[in-house]
C-alpha cells in the first residue's frame, strides 16, 4: 500500500492532517508488520482523525468500534439474531432433522457482524481500517476479547469455527489515558505517544484546514493556545478546539485577536464551566499573567 515513510507523509497531506515523521514511520511500520498500532494521549490531538484520514487516503471501509463502560463482546464481536432463530425452528417444526435444523439456524444468514467480525471478514481488495476507539473507556474484562484478534486477526465463533481475516484490517486502538490498558495488549501492538502540537505543527494543522485565515491570526491563535497548555486545567484544549476557535474567529470577520473578542469565545476553547471560571478569575484577571499572554502573541489586547 505505502511504498515508503515519505509516501505516507505525502498521502496524508493532500487528506489535510499535517503527519511528523515519528507518525509515519510508525504508521509505515504497523502496515508493513500487519501490527496493530496503539496511540495514547490527551484528548483532541488528532489520534482518531488519523484513523478516519488514513481510510479515506486508502479509499477502503473505516470501521469504527466506540468504547464505552460496559461494552461486550456481543456488541463488538457478533450476536446471534435470536428472533429470526425462534421463527426458523417454528417454521421447521415438522423437520426431524435436527442436525440439520442446528446448522441452519447456526449459519451466516443468522449472524449478526459487529465491528470486529466486519473487520476480520472485509473482502478486500484493501484492507479495511479497524478504528478501536477509546479503549481505556472500556472495563478491562473487554480487553481480553480483543487479544485473540490483535494477535492472529481472527475471531473463534463456537457455532462455526474460527474465522481468520483473508485481508489483514490496519488496526488502530486509541487511549485517553484515564486508565491503564493491560501490557498483555499492548505487547501485541506498536506503541506511539501522541503530544500536543509545537507552534509550526499546529500552525500548519490551522493554515491546511482552514486555508482564508489570515497568517497573523493563525499565528495568534497558535501561541495563545500553546501558552494555554502550560496552565492547570481540568482539560486542556486540543487541536481540536484550536480549529474550533480559528474558524470561529473566520465566521466573526476577525484578523486579529482582541480582549473582547477572546472573552466572548472562551467556550470555543474551554469545554467545561470551571476551566473558564480559572481562566478568568486567575490568569485573564491577573495583570501579570494577562500580561505574560499578550507577550506570547505579540499584539496588545487591552
């Protein structure tokens, strides 16, 4: 598929996700080892987006599994559609059969494909790419269902054997951090940590996704959220709320940052009621502080 690290970099570009080279020479590798790869970091600095930009680049089937507490290996794996199960042997009443009626019901056209059992079944030709997202949100229990898969990319189905993926997905397991994955998973992935940003990545991110953002502003932008990072807050803002804000900004004619204008968009940057109660009360409202920002972006807001 990737011929080589540049090509990724390439690829990916013209799909607007500005990609280092630690990235995609780990992406290069996890394609060329048929290894799943595992991104931790904050949320919002562009893990999942890899994932979606990466589908898109190849032109093949994202498929994406959401974990959440509580999550089973019937909604991720298979289920059986147990409704029309009930309705076939009520229709088959009369068969003496029963083996046969056993394989019937037990059969493809009963089974239910959850993400997992999509992925390890797409056709091809490409492979299809396997988003597991968010796995710290999952119980650890569900880890274990994902081991058989991340390491021979196949799925045992009692009722019908073992199933092994004819093309190998590109996996990719994401993590928050708000918990510990098992080292048993990790083991079975490559493991890349991504961080936020430094000024000439986000400024490119910003400058790709939104081209008619004046340079200045962009700039502007830029600093004032990597001076933001350094601050304790409950959620620090992502690439994500970089965007949201810049072209927010762009909806309100803005080319340049002003006191105003950065108080009246706070919750473009803060998603959370406390971080922007801090932020005004002891780094906005502190003349020192306050000061320090302006500093940063070189413009004054007063």
């Amino acid at each position: 598929m990737f011929s080589s690290i540049e090509a990724i970099t390439e690829v990916l570009a013209r799909h607007r996700y500005v990609a280092d080279r630690e990235v995609a020479t780990i992406l290069y590798l996890a394609q060329a080892l048929h290894k799943p790869l595992f991104l931790e970091g904050e949320p919002g600095v562009g893990k999942t987006e890899l994932a979606v930009v990466l589908a898109r680049a190849l032109d093949t089937e994202l498929i994406r599994l959401q974990c959440y507490e509580g999550l089973d290996a019937s909604m991720a794996l298979y289920e059986w559609n147990y409704p029309r199960q009930i309705l076939e042997i009520k229709l088959q009443e009369t068969c003496s059969d029963r083996e046969h009626l056993t394989r019937t019901i037990f059969s493809d056209e009963f089974l239910i494909e959850r993400p997992l059992l999509r992925a390890i079944r797409h056709p091809g030709p490409r492979p299809a790419v396997l988003l597991i997202d968010e796995l710290d949100r999952a119980d650890e229990e569900f880890e274990a269902f994902l081991l058989e898969i991340l390491a021979g990319y196949q799925i045992t189905i009692p009722e019908l054997g073992t199933v092994r993926a004819a093309v190998k997905p590109l996996v990719i397991v994401t993590s928050n951090r708000t918990r510990d994955v098992h080292d048993a998973l990790k083991r079975r992935c490559l493991y890349h940590w991504i961080d936020y940003p430094d000024f000439d990545k986000e400024y490119a991110i910003v400058k790709r996704h939104l081209p008619r953002v004046e340079d200045a502003l962009a700039a502007q932008v830029c600093r004032f959220m990597e001076r933001i990072r350094t601050e304790e807050f409950l959620k620090r803002p992502g690439i994500a709320e970089t965007l949201d804000w810049a072209a927010a900004l762009l909806a309100l004619n803005r080319d340049a940052l002003d006191a105003e204008t950065v108080e009246a968009t706070l919750g473009c940057i803060f998603k959370n009621r406390q971080d922007i109660q801090v932020f005004r009360s002891e780094v906005w409202g502190d003349p020192d502080r306050r000061g320090a920002y302006l500093a940063e972006v070189k413009e004054n807001l007063c």
